[in-house]
C-alpha cells in the first residue's frame, strides 16, 4: 500500500510550519507536550491500549491526555455551530439523507456502511474526511491548550491523512492477537469489520510507511503493541509497564516534566 498525504489548507496552524526538530522541541520542552500517535487497523484495541497506559503513566506521576479522534468527530456530528452543520450537511449531501435521523444527530451506523460499502468512490471518503478533519484539529488544539505531560492522539488513519508531523513522527503500532475475538466482543460485523479493512493498512504496513517517514524526516519512533484477550490482569500490567519503559526510553526528557509538576 502506498503512502499518501493530505494536506488542510483551511487549517493552518504556526507550529505545522515549523521544521520538524524545531517544532519538535518547542512543544516538548517549551509546552510540555510530549505527542504519541496511536494508530492500527480496526478491532486492535487501540483505545482499550490508550486506557491502560494512561493509568500507568499517571501512576509514574506524569499526566496524561488521551485524545480519540473518533471521539472527537461523535462531538462534532452533535456540535451546535454552523460550522458543524455545514459538515452535516455535507454528509448528507454525499451520502444520503438517511444518513440524518429525525432528530438531526447523524446516523453512524449508516454512514459507516455507506463510506466503506465497496462501490463507495475513494473520492467520497476523502471528501468527507477532508470536511470534518479541520474541525477536528481544532478541536484538539482547545484539548491541549494549557496542558503539560503525555498526550497520546488515537487515530486509526493517522498516517496515511498524512498528520504525522501532527505527533512529531512518534507512533505506537497496536495490533491485536485475536483478531475475531476482539470483533466479537465489540460486536462488531465481520464483514464490515472486512470492508473498512481494506481501506486501512495493517499494522506491518503501518509500521513500514512509518519508518520510512521517519529516515526521510530524520527523526521519530515506531513502538508496536499487541494486544491479547486472553491476557491475565498480571499479563496486562506486564505489558503495560514494558510499553511504558519502551515510551520514557524514547521520550526521556518528559521525566523532567513530572519533576518541574511536584
């Protein structure tokens, strides 16, 4: 699979336009951000992920924000501006007007069935993602706002909306073991969970584009996590401290965050 990127003209921000390492070390050691991607195909457990090492970073004594895309677009879709209705009108436009209930909140589940039916056009899906992307940086932006600490942004299509540089080339691949387990215990169709899979890349995949990002920027990390359902409560605070080592491994400097806190 190919590595594209999509650029939002409509969302300028300052600190995208500076160079990658100045960037990076403005909002590490001036802002006290220290970004992480969460990216991975559907069912991986991304979020389950997120949870649990907020819970041990927090317990280390550095705060952390867990930042879900998905969330904030569900915000979004219920937002009262008319910034947020002209995406839902929008949606509507392209997809149907099923697509709005009765009551004006959107319709997920058929949305979800349009976008990655397979005569969807590629076009539609990126024009929608283009329409609610912006909205969404911004609303990220007002989540970080005066924050210090560990900011971990899930985005299962990070890397191929080419935002990256959004996370500073950091990147936890999460992937999962059991992959029909984890579908079923979300409830999720399998044949959907198939539909939008081939629109997404695998956690291989992922893993490589990243990294090849990573030399041409000269800078960044790809941490991989695989998640297990059958995991004992002893497996999963194992694995969450090794992923937490892994992480202050890389982002050293953030320990100097919690100190400047206490």
């Amino acid at each position: 699979m190919s590595c594209f990127r999509i650029l939002y003209f409509d969302f300028p921000h300052l600190l995208d336009l500076l160079p990658f390492a100045l960037k990076r070390a403005f909002e590490e050691r001036v802002l006290g951000q220290y970004k992480i991607g969460v990216i991975g195909p559907i069912a991986s457990g991304k979020s389950h992920m997120c949870r649990r090492l907020a819970e041990r970073s927090k317990l280390l004594g550095i705060p952390c924000l867990h930042v879900s895309y998905d969330q904030l677009t569900r915000e979004l879709y219920a937002e009262q501006s008319p910034e947020a209705e002209q995406v839902r009108e929008r949606i509507v436009e392209l997809l149907g007007s099923d697509t709005r209930d009765a009551d004006g909140s959107m319709n997920r589940k058929i949305m979800a069935a349009r976008l990655f039916a397979p005569d969807c056009p590629e076009e539609t899906r990126r024009t929608i993602e283009k329409a609610i992307t912006p909205h969404v940086l911004r609303m990220e932006q007002e989540l970080l706002t005066g924050f210090r600490g560990l900011v971990l942004i899930e985005c299962a299509t990070l890397l191929e909306m080419g935002l990256m540089g959004r996370v500073n080339n950091h990147v936890i691949v999460v992937e999962s073991l059991e992959h029909d387990a984890m579908l079923l215990a979300r409830q999720i169709d399998r044949k959907f969970a198939a539909d939008v899979a081939r629109h997404q890349s695998t956690a291989d995949e992922l893993a490589n584009l990243a990294n090849r990002l990573i030399r041409n920027d000269r800078g960044g990390f790809v941490l991989r996590y695989a998640n297990r359902m059958s995991e004992t409560r002893d497996d999963l605070n194992r694995d969450t401290t090794e992923l937490m080592r892994q992480v202050l491994s890389v982002l050293p400097s953030i320990l100097d965050e919690t100190e400047a806190l206490c």
